[in-house]
C-alpha cells in the first residue's frame, strides 16, 4: 500500500484509488459527482471546486466508494484549505507593506518638492522687496468696482422615501417529488440543511444569492421569484446549483 502518511487531501484519494484499482468513471457513475469534479478534487485546484460545505459532501462521497475514513479525508482538507488560506493572507500583507513604503516614498519626494519650490518663492519675493524699497509709489486715482455677484437660490434635493430605497429581494421556492436531501446557503451566511419527502415545500428569500446542493436532482421542482428552474440531472445525482 502507497505511503500515504503525508500526502494532502487530493493526493491521498487520487493514492487510495489507484492503489485499489477504481477509475474516476467507476467514483463518478457512484457518486453523481461529475468528472471534471472528481479531477479538481484529484488535484486540489480550489479554484475550480465549489463552496465548502459542497466540497466536503463530495468527499464524504467520494471516501465512502474507495473505502477510506470520511474524516480523515475532511481533516486533511481543512489543513490543505487553511495553509492556502494563510499563504493568500501573507500574500495580501506583502503587497500592503510595499504600497505602503511606495506611498511613503511618494510623500517624501512631494514633501521635498514643496520645500524647494517654497524656498524658491521666498527668495524672489526679498530680491523684488528689496528693488522697490526705493521706488516711488503711484497712485491710482481710478476706482474699481466689483460687480456684485446675483444670490442664488438652492433648492433642496428630494428627499427619498424609505419605500424607494427599499431593494427587491430574490424569493425561492423548494418542492419536493421525490425524496431527497437539501443543503441552501443564503447570502453567504451558515448552510441550512432539510430532509426532504415528497410534497414538502421550503420557502426562503435571499437580498443576492442563493447556492443550492441538491441530493437527488430529479426529486425537486424550484422557482426562483415565480419563474420555474430547470435542475439538470438524473435520478440520484448530486447536483449544484447557484441562483440567480
């Protein structure tokens, strides 16, 4: 058997099911988890893998067909996401630190700019005092007058309703034809789990988005703000969907 001690998360499922002799064809037609997800897996591309708690459905399906532990699968993938993570984050305070230090440099130069131009100005401005200290002042007998500038009249911008600033929101619809489970992410904010029998129905609203994994893609009818929506997919098949 591979060493599989040190191996990530990819690594360690592409080793186990090599080493038992199961395609990614045999994982996908068990699982009902596309290919071209089952690869990304393979190869830890998180560029290419949906949200999380949809990643850690497939590999508890994935584990589950290759005969490994569903949570070692999911302890070394927290590990693999969480050193991504920090990688990406010390990436970020790199390029703060050199914007900062550019920023600073920038500020140097104008700084000293201003103190030459200034230093410039002052010294021009004695050698001309200092020419017309002794020239005769001439009066001007003619009187300006300044036009007087016409007041104008501001009227206030209207004011806008709470009514008008209200923001539509998107309104979601589950029905169930057959029985299935549901996991719904809304707007971001912590997964929601259903077990679904036929004629159950979920009503949710969402201000943005709605991401949706669906356990059995021919067992659910959706709309989304009344409008129905197609789930491709066969009975059984795990399906993902994000809406609108």
């Amino acid at each position: 058997m591979p060493d599989t001690h040190e191996r990530s998360f990819g690594r360690y499922l592409e080793a186990l099911r090599l080493e038992k002799g199961i395609s990614l064809e045999d994982v996908s037609a068990q699982t009902r988890i596309g290919r071209d997800i089952l690869i990304a897996l393979e190869r830890e591309d998180h560029r290419r893998l949906p949200d999380e708690v949809f990643v850690k459905g497939f590999l508890r399906a994935t584990a589950k067909v290759i005969g490994a532990e569903p949570d070692e699968i999911i302890r070394r993938y927290d590990a693999d996401l969480k050193a991504l993570r920090d990688s990406q984050q010390q990436e970020a305070d790199m390029s703060r630190t050199r914007q900062y230090y550019w920023l600073r440099l920038f500020a140097v130069v104008i700084l000293l700019g201003a103190i030459m131009a200034a230093s410039v100005y002052l010294t021009g401005s004695r050698r001309e005092t200092s020419r017309q200290v002794h020239a005769p002042a001439e009066v001007d007998k003619t009187v300006a007058q300044t036009p007087v500038a016409p007041k104008v009249q501001h009227q206030a911008a209207p004011v806008q309703t709470s009514k008008q600033r209200a923001v539509d929101t998107h309104r979601l619809k589950v029905i169930a034809t057959k029985e299935t489970w549901l996991k719904v992410i809304v707007d971001g904010q912590r997964p929601r789990e259903f077990e679904m029998t036929p004629g159950m129905q979920i009503r949710l609203e969402a201000e943005n988005q709605f991401n949706l994994l669906v356990g059995n893609a021919a067992g659910v009818a959706i709309t989304l703000n009344d409008k129905p929506v197609g789930v491709p997919g066969a009975t059984g098949q795990v399906v993902a969907l994000e809406l609108p």
